[in-house]
C-alpha cells in the first residue's frame, strides 16, 4: 500500500477510535473532556500511530490489536504537546493552525489536560478489550513508560529547556532529541512489533535501529522547516525555535550540511529494513516522507 493511503486509513481509524473513547467518559468534569478532545484530536499526522500500525501488521498482528498501542502513544505525543506550549515551556499560541489548548481553555485546564491524556494512555494500554496478552501488556507499559519518562521524551525536554541561549555542542543535541523526538518514534515501532506478539529479539533490534534513524531525520527536518517553513502551512510559529536561541541543526551545520546528514539518516534506515524478511514497505515510505514534507 502507498503511504498515502495508508496513512489516510491509520487517521480516520485512530481518530474514531481515540474519540470514541473520550466520549464515554462521564460529563462531571466537561471543560476537561473538552480540552482533552481538543488537544487530542485537532489535526495532527498521526505519525505515531501509524508506524504502530504499519510495523505490527508487517509482523503479523491485527488493526483490531494494534488500535490500543497506536491510541495510547498519541494520548502521551498529545499531552506532551500540550505541556509543551504552555508559557512555562515554548509559550506557544499556535498548534496545527488553531490556538493552543491553554490559550483555548486556560493553563490550568491545559495541565489539567496533558496530565488526563498521560493517565488515559495506560488505562487505553492495559485495556481488557485489546485482545493483548498480559505479557505484551506489561512489555507495552514498560516500553511507553520509559520513552515517555525521564530517560527518554520528558529527559530530553528538560534538556531542551536548559540549552536555551546556550550554544551546545552536537553531540549534545544528538542525545538531547534521541530523547525528546527520538524516543516516541522508537517506541512506536516497538510497541507495533511487540503488539503482534511474534517477533524475536534480533528482530527488535533491527527495527530499533530503524527507528533510531528515522526519529533523527525525523528532527532534522523539523529543524530545518523552522527556517524555510511556511507558518500558515506548517499550523505552528516558523522561526520558533529561534526566537527561543535554541540550537539546531541548521544553527550547529547550517541549512545545507543538516539536509545531507537527514538524507543520510534516511538512507540509514532504509538499509537497515532491507535486513528483514518482511513487507516493510510502509516503514520505507515513512522515512523518506520525514524528509519531503512541509510541515
């Protein structure tokens, strides 16, 4: 299947199924139900969830199985989001070309919000509707619990926040979006291969690497749309991370030399799929498009 109409399948089913969910929560708390509907499901291209999709079913597993997985990593990519734009972090108005939820709702029902979507996410996760085995449950939480946390996306937002107006080697800023950017790709890929309950150790690593590769372009190239971006295009403020004097990748290479190092990742991980005996197609689909889209 092409990328495209694959990714057009993996929206339409996420979204229904994510809205689904909310919905059948109570109304005791509405303002909060609302701003976790609005923070969740405004736009967005579902990258997460459809590299669960698209490596679970490579191995086998089930839409039906992998809608749980593929929920509960964008519940934490949403809330992170959210927690994200707030003035104690970027202080960001605009989110995929609408207000952010703080600016919507106000602070205290966006934290309120972000926090609801992180609690959602393993309550959709250990759900006894998935058809999951406990085993693959347990591997699940362990895998999103530790990209999500300190050792991975939260870890690398602190990082993020600490090199504002500091000029930090590339190394350093490697390691910082392995973690802040990089972390939720790699569990995306390894929750979809877990999820399908048949894949070996060796496997995973491949996979892993794969991910690693991709997240990196995946950043790269959201560094580079921060100088060359189109604002009404990208639904968020070009120039953002300038005005924040972060370093990037396009601050620490300049804009050409970040372009060939996304297009080598790329290339990367690529190479690292054609080790496997099965369709990964999509997955090589994906890692090109990191490196071809406008926002």
């Amino acid at each position: 299947m092409e990328l495209k109409e694959f990714a057009q399948t993996v929206s339409e089913r996420i979204n229904a199924f994510m809205k689904n969910y909310i919905d059948n929560f109570d109304d005791a708390a509405p303002d909060l139900k609302e701003a976790m509907s609005y923070g969740l499901l405004l736009g967005g291209k579902r990258a997460r969830p459809l590299l669960v999709y698209a490596t679970g079913l490579a191995l086998g597993s089930s839409f039906e199985k992998l809608d749980y997985p593929a929920a509960a990593i964008e519940c934490i990519h949403a809330y992170s989001l959210i927690h994200d734009d707030m003035p104690e972090m970027d202080n960001d108005k605009l989110r995929r070309g609408h207000e952010t939820v703080h600016v919507k709702f106000s602070q205290a029902i966006a934290l309120l919000a972000g926090d609801s979507l992180q609690t959602m996410a393993f309550e959709v996760l250990s759900d006894s509707k998935s058809g999951l085995s406990d085993k693959a449950v347990a591997n699940l939480v362990k895998i999103l619990s530790s990209k999500a946390g300190y050792t991975g996306m939260c870890g690398g937002q602190a990082m993020d926040l600490d090199s504002e107006g500091k000029k930090i080697p590339l190394e350093k800023l490697r390691l910082l979006h392995s973690k802040k950017t990089g972390a939720l790709i790699r569990a995306a890929v390894l929750m979809g291969a877990v999820a399908s309950e048949n894949v070996t150790e060796s496997v995973l690593l491949i996979l892993d690497e794969y991910a690693k590769y991709t997240g990196l372009a995946f950043q790269i190239w959201d560094d580079i749309l921060d100088v060359i971006g189109d604002t009404s295009v990208m639904g968020k403020t070009q120039g953002s991370d300038i005005s924040l004097d972060k370093s990037t990748y396009v601050s620490l290479l300049g804009l050409d030399n970040a372009k060939k190092l996304a297009y080598e990742c790329v290339e990367n991980a690529v190479n690292e799929l054609k080790k496997l005996d099965i369709d990964t197609s999509v997955l090589a689909q994906f890692a090109r498009f990191t490196i071809s889209r406008d926002h």
